[in-house]
C-alpha cells in the first residue's frame, strides 16, 4: 500500500466519519488541509481514479479488517481519537467513494 493510498483512504474515513456523525466537519477539514500542506493527496485521481465505488466495496470485503465479508472500518471520533466499527452498511459507504472524486 502506498503512501497516496493511506493520505486518500484517511480522507474517504474521516468523511465517512462525518456522515456518521463520529466527528465534527471540521476536522476533516483540518486533515485535509495538513495532508495538503505535507504535499500528498486528497483524492482518488492522484491514484488513477475516479474508480468505480461498487469495485472499491468489493475490494474492501476482502480487506484485513472485514469480519466475514462485513465492511469495518477504522473512524475518526475526534482528531487523535479513534473507534474501530464493524458492520458498517454499504450504503453508507457508497456515497463517499461516490463523491470522492
């Protein structure tokens, strides 16, 4: 995994995050601009993208995390402050792959 990779999928969890009301906007916000002032990116075209967000869920099920196909991931609650949640519905992670262009 890549460095773009991590700084990308940071974005998509913190946004994720937000939607699911863990974290204020404006620490994504925050992340967004540190990640931006550190010279990495921010979103899926600095990797070759837009993908397509149903192949990135289909991948994610495969991911280390996933608990028997089950979408998990690791969410923001506050800068510095973290929850791991399993179970987490593809349609709540649709939208930000969707709008992460």
């Amino acid at each position: 995994v890549s460095v773009i990779s991590v700084a990308i999928g940071m974005v998509q969890a913190l946004d994720l995050s937000v939607r699911l009301g863990l974290c204020p906007a404006a620490d994504k916000a925050r992340l967004v601009a540190h990640l931006v002032a550190c010279g990495l990116p921010v979103d899926q075209k600095a990797c070759g993208g837009p993908f397509d967000p149903a192949t990135l869920v289909a991948h994610m099920r495969l991911d280390k995390k996933a608990k028997a196909g089950e979408l998990t991931f690791v969410l923001c609650t506050g800068l510095g402050s973290a929850i791991v949640r399993d179970g987490v519905p593809e349609s709540d992670v649709l939208p930000v792959l969707s709008e992460a262009h």
